[in-house]
C-alpha cells in the first residue's frame, strides 16, 4: 500500500508540474529560437528568445485539441492537432497590445490551410500599428509622414571598394561583419552592414568607398505586395500604404482592392467577388469596407535580408502571439563547432 501511495504521489506532482508548465507557456511566457538572419544584429540566429504573451494579451488557442508545443504536422502525413473543437477567436486580458517597434512573434498569415495558432511563428519588429500610413524612402520607416527607424538597429546591403585586392578575414571577424563576400571586380565587395560595422569599416586606411545598395525609386518589384501594377514598390521605396483599424472604413475600387481583397475573403470570412468592374461582398454591391480586426506592418531589421510584410502584406491582430523581451541565452551553430555566445545570455531585447 506504501508503495502505492508513494506512486500516486509522484504521479500527482508530475501531472501538475505538467499542467502549470503548460498554462504558463500557454497565456504567460514561451521561448522561441530564432531561425535566420532576418533580425540582425537586433537578434542572432541561435538566440533563444523568452517571449510575453501575456504582454500583448493572452490569446487563447483556436485548436484546444492539439500537442503541446508541436507546430502544424506531426509527421508528413499527420497533423498534431484535431479539428472536433473550434474556438473562435478572443484574448483572456483583452489586447492585443502592441506598440510600435516592438520585437513580436507571430503566426505566419499565408499558412491558411492550418487554424491560426497552429501556423509557423515569424519573429519581426512591428513598424506600423492600426490607423497609421507606412511609407519607406531610402529604406528607412516613415510613419504618418515622420521618420520612426532607430537607425542603430538597422543592417542594409553596401558596396564596399578597397585599393588593395582583398581585406582580411581576421579584419572582417573584429569588424563583426558575417554576411557577405568578394565581387568580381577588384577591390569590390559587397557587405551586409549595420552603422557600428561601417564606422569601423571606415577606420580601415585601404577602404575608400562604402556605399548602400539601394533599389531604383522607379523600379517595380513583382513579388512586393500587393503584387499589383498600380503600386509601383520595392524594398527600399514602399507605399504609402494605409494599415486597417477596426471601425475604420476604406473607399474600395478595383484599384484599391488589391490591397484589402486577402482582409476581406480570408482574414474577415467574407463573400468576396468581381463582377463586371463592381465589388460584390455578401452578395451586396460595395464602395467601402468597414474593418472588423485591427492589423499590423511588420518588417525585418535586416532589411535587405528579410521577408516580411513588404512581401506578404499585413498581419492581422489574431496572430499576434506575444513580445519578444530577453535572450535567454545564445549559441552560434553557424562554425564547425557550436560557440556559446555568453555575452548575449540574459540581455534585454529593444
């Protein structure tokens, strides 16, 4: 009987300590690898990143019915949750919460063939929240016509020149410059910098030019978003580009559309068809749309480096999982062998 007790016990304790793990990464604070470059030198590839959910609002998950802290499939063939239960869409503290330049992960809005909280989490900083107007000159954020970059946090593409024919490794390294390499052209280069790497690039003697590699103005780019003719955009000369907030109303054209057509079929569950130049959604003839979620603007702050919302549009309010705020701690795999990064452990995220 003793012995009984004894396992009951155990099996007791373990079920709980199982359950408040769960309800603490669930609606308190989870931890996040981050998988590419997209961030730096904001955030590392190797960072292991404690986010707050509850910062943002806790949101409950879609899809109760699922394996704990396995994204979509379980295997190829075989997804890790179970579609018997939907739960519509609400925050347990109401939100979401979101501030500009804040760090936030979220669930990638394309995956639609999965419910929300089971798509894959992107990592990016939030630019432009509801209500504003985004435009990008020069690769830099304006919002509502005033710059809002922290230019310290930024990384682009530069074209370096030298009058000798190559620039040590060992130089690069103390330069904390990882991304890029030699062109062609003697004494070309082409870096992936932030400003702290071009001032120490510029201490160099032999360096003579350091230039950004920055898109035409003119230049259209079809993969931007929306994909569309009439917005004439690339990564370095983007919108203005409105950001819906929900009450708010937008005049719809066939010009317009392009951009709101996704918020309105698949975000916001509507009807929505052409039908001899009119737009027809519910099956009633529209000229405006009046948006029922806020959304948001993400981009990477490696900025050449980065898909992002430059490229697949706006995120909707109910992806937003949470705000990145600590490196738990660092490990760099990129070297043969893995190198801990114990500057980088327990370090603030900006």
């Amino acid at each position: 009987m003793k012995k009984k007790s004894i396992a009951k016990e155990w099996t007791k304790a373990i079920l709980l300590a199982l359950l408040t793990i769960l309800i603490g990464r669930g609606f308190f604070f989870d931890a996040y690898t981050i998988p590419s470059a997209s961030m730096e030198k904001s955030l590392m590839t190797g960072d292991y990143v404690i986010v707050s959910k509850i910062s943002c609002g806790s949101r409950f998950p879609n899809t109760p019915l699922s394996i704990p802290f396995v994204q979509a499939k379980l295997t190829e063939n075989t997804n890790s949750f179970l579609n018997w239960i939907k739960i519509p869409y609400f925050r347990l503290f109401g939100g979401p919460y979101v501030k500009r330049n804040e760090i936030l992960v979220f669930n990638y809005p394309l995956e639609q063939e999965y419910p929300v909280d089971e798509r894959t989490f992107y990592i990016k900083r939030c630019v432009a929240i509801a209500g504003d107007t985004l435009e990008i000159k020069r690769g830099e954020v304006f919002i509502n016509n005033k710059y809002n970059d922290v230019p310290d946090n930024l990384q682009f593409n530069y074209k370096v020149l030298c009058d000798k024919d190559t620039i040590a490794t060992d130089t690069l390294l103390k330069s904390g410059i990882t991304e890029g390499g030699k062109m062609r052209n003697k004494g070309e280069y082409w870096f992936n910098l932030n400003l702290e790497n071009v001032e120490k690039l510029k201490e160099i003697a032999h360096i003579t030019s350091i230039e950004p590699l920055l898109e035409n103005e003119t230049l259209y780019n079809e993969n931007m978003f929306p994909g569309n003719e009439n917005y004439n955009w690339n990564v370095d000369y983007y919108g203005p580009i409105y950001i819906p907030k929900a009450g708010d109303s937008v005049q719809l054209t066939l010009t317009s559309l392009p951009l709101y057509e996704r918020i309105i079929g698949v975000y916001e569950n509507n009807d929505l068809r052409v039908r001899n130049d009119s737009i027809i959604i519910n099956n009633k003839y529209c000229t405006s749309y009046k948006f029922k979620m806020n959304y948001f603007f993400m981009l990477g702050d490696n900025r050449h480096n980065s898909t992002d919302s430059r490229f697949w549009g706006f995120v909707p309010e109910d992806h937003i999982v949470g705000k990145a705020v600590m490196v738990l701690m660092s490990i760099d795999k990129s070297k043969e062998k893995s190198h801990i990064r114990s500057e980088r452990w327990f370090k603030g995220i900006k």
